[in-house]
C-alpha cells in the first residue's frame, strides 16, 4: 500500500466519493479551517441518542438535579480527551486507529482495534438502528426493520461519499437542530408535563452520582478512537489549540444540552416510555404535531452519525486487514466494508429490539467505557509527552519497522491499567468490582485506569530510542512543517 501518495485529481472537489480510507493525507490535499470540524461534533449529539443518552441517565437513581449535575461534569471531563484525540489530525493526517501502532505495534494495534473500536461501532450504531426503526415506526406506523433498513441505507450513501459531505451536511444541519432543539427544551421546561417537587435535589448518592458521570464521560470518550478521522484533512500548521478548542466547545455544550433535555423529557414521561415517544410526547405539549417535527429532525440528526459511525467502522476495519495483509484501500473496499457494516448491525439490533434498548445502550455504553480509558491515555501521553507528534509515517505502514508487530509497552501498559481498574468498575447488574463494594457502589475506575495506563507507558517508554526515530522523521520530510 502506498500511504504517502496522492490519489486525488482535485483535493477541494466535494462532489464525488472520498478517496483516502486508512492511508496518510498529503499536504497537497490539506483544506480546510478549524472551525470546520465544529459543525461535526456540535450535531454529533443532536440527535435520537444523544437524547437516550439523557433518558438512561434519569434511569440510574439519582434525582433529576443530581443527574443533570453529574451529567455536565462528566461531560466537562470525557471531552477533555476526546477533543486532544481531535488535534492529533492535522498533525499526522492519519486516521486515530492507524495512529495507535506506534504504541500498540503493527499487529498488536490491530487487536486493540477488535476489542474496543469496532464493537464500538457496531454497538453505538445498534442503538442508533433501534431508535431510527422505532422513529419511522413512530411516524409511519411502517414495521421497525423496515424503518431501520431505509435509514440505513440514506447513511451509507453519506458514509461512501466520506469527509467532505460529512463536513458539509452536518454545516447545513446546525442552525435548523439549534432552533427545533430550542423548542423542544422551551417546551419540555415550561409545558407543564413535569411533576411537582422535580426540581428538588434530594439527598446527594455518591454511587448514583458517578454512575451518571462515568456513563456521560463514557459517551464522549466513545468519539475517542475516530475523532481525528474528521481532522485530518486540516493543514498541519493548524495549532493544537484551535482544533482543541472547536472540538471540545461544540462537542461539550452540545453534549450537555442534549443530555439534559433527555433526562427533562423522561422526568415528564410515564416510567417505562422509550425515547422516542418521550420525545414525542415533551414537544407536542408546545403545539399539536410539534412531536412529529421534533422527531423528524432529530431522526435527520441520526442518520448524520450513523454515516458517521458506519464510516468509522469501514476505516477500523481495513485498518484490521491492513495490519494481517496489506491492502490497497479502494473505493471498493470502502463499499464492502460499509456494507458488512450495515449486515451486522441489522443482525445485532434485531436480536436485541427496542424494547431492551435501555438495558442494552447503558450496559454497553459503560463496558465500552472502561475499554477506551488506558487507550486514551497511552495515545495521548504519546503523542503529547513522548514522541511529541514526531512519527515516521512510512513505518506505520511498514509491518517489519521499526514500531514492531507487538508494542509491549503499550499492550502492557493497557492490561495494567485494566486490571487496576476493575476492583473500582459497576456495571450496574452485572458486576460491582470489590473497591467499588466496599465504596458504597461508587464507580471511581475512570479516575484509577487514566494515571495508572498513561503514567505507566510514559515511564515504559523511557527506554525508546527517540534521537534515532527523530533522525528518520527528518530524514522523511513528511511532518517537517510541524515544527
């Protein structure tokens, strides 16, 4: 495979299908501004599940205000490393699970990708399927199946076509979801569906408390492994802190609201009513048939990020094939992919159906959790504290370089950081870990995994020969506009 050529006759052009997949972007090939990549994770939450999102939270024990303050702290937090994930883009303009073998090695990333990546995937995308067929359902009485099916398909059009129009529909979206999201919070905060004494806080539960925060810092941590895939395309003179910042704003207050708004318009629902019909229910209370232009709009909002999702799942998996057999990442592969992505979430939501979703979403969404936190941090200290954004490019895609088949350090450094995590881990009622029993239920394992991994691998990495790999970084010219 060739990861540093051109492939493209006219980088600016959005009309036809995206080229690149796994391989690096050349700088000939760099657009862009950063406020670009805003619009993407601005509406990346405002949508069905970003709304679900909120409906479990209230589900979890603590009051309505208890959950909404967990809910903007642990926002707050989850984004914090998403958003550096997001900077690593321009820098490298390399997808994020391409950017893991340097810690992970050629073969070894691979199978980090399996275990946390691509169930990701095809986990968030179920849920998203469960939702999109309940809405058609909803508004056209049509079976769910076949309501998921039609969504789908309007995703996978958007996921073949790629980064451009990914950027570009999600620019056209924000406006419309800002005011119909308004509506629907004016009219979930003031149409008189909730009950008395709401707004009360209750006395204050640590266990119910960090349920919610590490539930919500989960969700965004989950944008982890493929946020730079929508910034790699931005020029690498872009600074840190401007590709930060236009990720971590839209992202977090997007988040927030959402997620509120959520757990508001279950506050006001009959217990038991899934998120789509609460939805419903909180925005007709504004005027009749509002419901139906709420869900409409946030079902759009939907099948945004399941391209999103099914696009991210096509890259993760040639990034798995990659890593056994080198591939040539044509549009072909790209259709194929795609389409194994759309088989198997169909499978996996029929299995599971909408009327599980609730268990289904809140017990992925924390198993997913604890999978990406030492991933965050090992990639993040590396590039950040380590090798300082200073990678050979080639020997990334090289299976005999000099990143090796197995990073032992980063391998070791994520099983110790899951192993150190797991007294310390509640998954509700499925497993409470020992430290976490004797903490009363309270959920402190994001707070171990993050120093435990990170500071680990930074002390690990000390042995590296970091003078030889910046002598073929420079050797290389590739990234030399970095610095």
């Amino acid at each position: 495979m060739g990861p540093v050529a051109s492939q493209t006759d006219d980088p600016a052009r959005p009309a036809g299908i995206e080229q690149h997949s796994i391989d690096w972007v050349p700088l000939s090939e760099r657009h862009g501004k950063p406020s670009d990549v805003g619009a993407i994770w601005f509406v990346g939450s405002l949508n069905l599940t970003g709304l679900a999102t909120g409906v479990v939270t209230l589900s979890m024990g603590a009051s309505l205000v208890w959950t909404v303050t967990a809910t903007v702290l642990g926002s707050l937090f989850g984004t914090f490393f998403m958003a550096f994930h997001s900077a690593q883009g321009p820098q490298l303009g390399l997808p994020q699970l391409v950017q893991s073998r340097p810690q992970f090695g050629y073969l070894g990333a691979a199978l980090t990708v399996w275990v946390f990546a691509l169930v990701n995937y095809v986990a968030f995308n179920t849920s998203d399927a469960l939702l999109s067929g309940q809405a058609m359902n909803l508004l056209t009485g049509m079976p769910n199946t076949v309501g998921y099916v039609l969504a789908a398909a309007v995703a996978t059009v958007i996921a073949l076509f790629g980064y451009e129009w990914i950027h570009r529909i999600n620019g056209w979206l924000t406006w419309p979801f800002v005011a119909v999201t308004a509506a629907v919070t004016a009219s979930a905060l003031f149409g008189g569906g909730l009950p008395d004494g709401v707004w009360e806080p209750g006395p204050f539960e640590l266990a119910p408390f960090m349920l919610v925060f590490v539930f919500v810092a989960g969700f965004q941590l989950g944008w982890a492994p493929y946020v730079s895939d929508y910034s790699r395309y931005l020029r690498p003179d872009v600074p840190v802190r401007s590709t930060f910042w236009w990720t971590y704003l839209p992202s977090a207050v997007s988040g927030i609201w959402v997620f509120v708004l959520g757990a508001v318009v279950s506050a006001g629902a009959p217990e038991g009513t899934d998120p789509v019909t609460a939805l419903k229910t909180a925005a007709d209370r504004l005027f009749d048939g509002f419901g139906t232009v709420a869900v409409v709009v946030l079902l759009v909002g939907l099948l945004s990020i399941m391209a999103i999702n099914q696009y991210g799942g096509s890259l993760t998996m040639i990034s798995i094939m990659d890593s056994f057999r080198p591939v040539k990442p044509t549009r072909r592969l790209r259709v194929v992919t795609i389409g194994i992505m759309l088989a198997a979430v169909g499978t996996v939501s029929s299995l599971v159906g909408i009327d599980r979703f609730t268990w289904f979403y809140s017990h992925v969404v924390v198993a997913l959790t604890y999978l990406f936190i030492p991933w965050t941090a090992i990639n993040l200290v590396d590039f950040f504290f380590v090798r300082r954004g200073q990678y050979v490019v080639r020997e990334i895609f090289n299976p005999r370089g000099i990143y090796g088949r197995w990073g032992w350090r980063g391998n070791l450094a994520y099983l110790v950081g899951l192993v150190c995590m797991a007294p310390f881990m509640v998954v509700t009622d499925v497993y409470v870990g020992p430290a976490a029993r004797l903490l009363g239920g309270v959920d402190c394992s994001l707070l171990v995994g993050l120093p435990v991994a990170g500071g680990l691998y930074r002390a690990l990495a000390r042995s590296l020969d970091l003078a030889a790999e910046r002598r073929m970084v420079r050797e290389e010219g590739l990234l030399d506009r970095l610095h």
